[in-house]
C-alpha cells in the first residue's frame, strides 16, 4: 500500500490545499479593496482594527494586554499604535485601579467619530467585494464556519471580553433582537503582515 501511494504521489488537488487557497487568495483581495479606504480617512487597517475593537467593547475600552490578544498583535507593536492614536487624540491611556502594571486604552470622542467617518465606505465596499456575493443563506454558514475554524487558530480573540464580532452571533439566537450580522469584518494588517508579530 504505501508502495502504491508512492507511486501515486503527492495529492495536488487535495480539498485542504484548495481551501486554503482560496482562503488566502479572499484575504488578499479583499485587503486589497479595503486599504485605500483606510488611507483616504487617515488611518491604517492596524489602527481600524484596534479603533472598532474598542467601540465594540464595554464601556469603549480594554487592558492593553487583551487588545494586542484580540488583535494578534504583539506587546510592542500594539503599544506603538495606541501611542500613534493617542498623538491624534483618537485613543487614550487610562491606569488600571487594581493592577499597576496594567493599563486600559480607551477610544475619546474624537476616536469614535473617526470610526463613524469611516464606517459606512467601509461597509460598502465590503458589501461591494465579499458579503454582497453571498446569498441569505451562505453568509450566515460562512461567518459560522469561521468561528469555528477561529476557535482552533485564535482562542484567545474574546481576550478581556465578547469579541467584537461575535456579538451579532448572540443576536442571532431565538429570542434575541437586533441588527444583522452584516458587518465588518476584522480588519487586515498593513502592508507587511510581519508588523502584527513585532
């Protein structure tokens, strides 16, 4: 048997090879839409993807440890775009009460209307390039299927609280009221990926 599947070599079109892929190729294109987007309202995808987590979150805010978590940025780099924020009056630092070594970034008014600003092109091109393709019923099996895949590749994405975009996912519950799950999608990094494992 194994001399058989010598014989036969490698599976070239194996369905995990085509699934990430396609996943990869997704990722890129899209990315490719949304980061001029960005530029055109000042901001990075790095700096978006921090600024809608904290306007997802309890009372605008998280410790600076559970944002670089969430946003699979390392210690250093998450420091350097919430200083980058803070020079612009989008984000501030405030002390955690009950543990000195820690600290909370916490988005000002001038943040959150940043995020409004660039919300709704955002949310048009998305809709324009990715979940406008999809039909009522691919885009709900979809975002399913991407939490389940993140539970493997990103357990700690909810660090210090509900994700962000998982909060549409509680509304979908029998029940339960609000909008739909239409809506943004974590943010890519910059240009270089290696920014976000500084």
């Amino acid at each position: 048997m194994t001399y058989l599947l010598a014989m036969a070599g490698p599976d070239f079109d194996a369905p995990q090879l085509t699934a990430m892929g396609l996943l990869i190729e997704v990722y890129e294109g899209v990315t490719a839409r949304l980061t001029p987007v960005h530029a055109r309202h000042g901001i990075s995808g790095n700096d978006f993807d921090t600024l809608i987590r904290l306007a997802r979150s309890p009372l605008g805010r998280l410790r600076m440890t559970d944002l670089a978590v969430q946003t699979s940025m390392s210690t250093s780099g998450i420091t350097r775009v919430v200083d980058r924020l803070h020079r612009h009056g989008l984000v501030r630092r405030e002390p955690c009460p009950d543990d000195r070594r820690s600290s909370f970034a916490v988005l000002t008014e001038d943040g959150r209307d940043r995020v409004r600003e660039v919300l709704t092109p955002l949310v048009e091109e998305i809709e324009a390039c990715f979940t406008g393709v999809l039909d009522s019923a691919q885009l709900p099996a979809l975002l399913d299927a991407l939490r389940a895949v993140r539970e493997t590749v990103r357990p700690g994405a909810s660090a210090g609280a509900l994700s962000p975009f998982d909060h549409a996912a509680q509304r979908e519950r029998p029940g339960s009221a609000g909008r739909s799950d239409r809506r943004v999608p974590p943010t890519p990094p910059d240009d270089d990926p290696r920014n976000r494992h500084e």
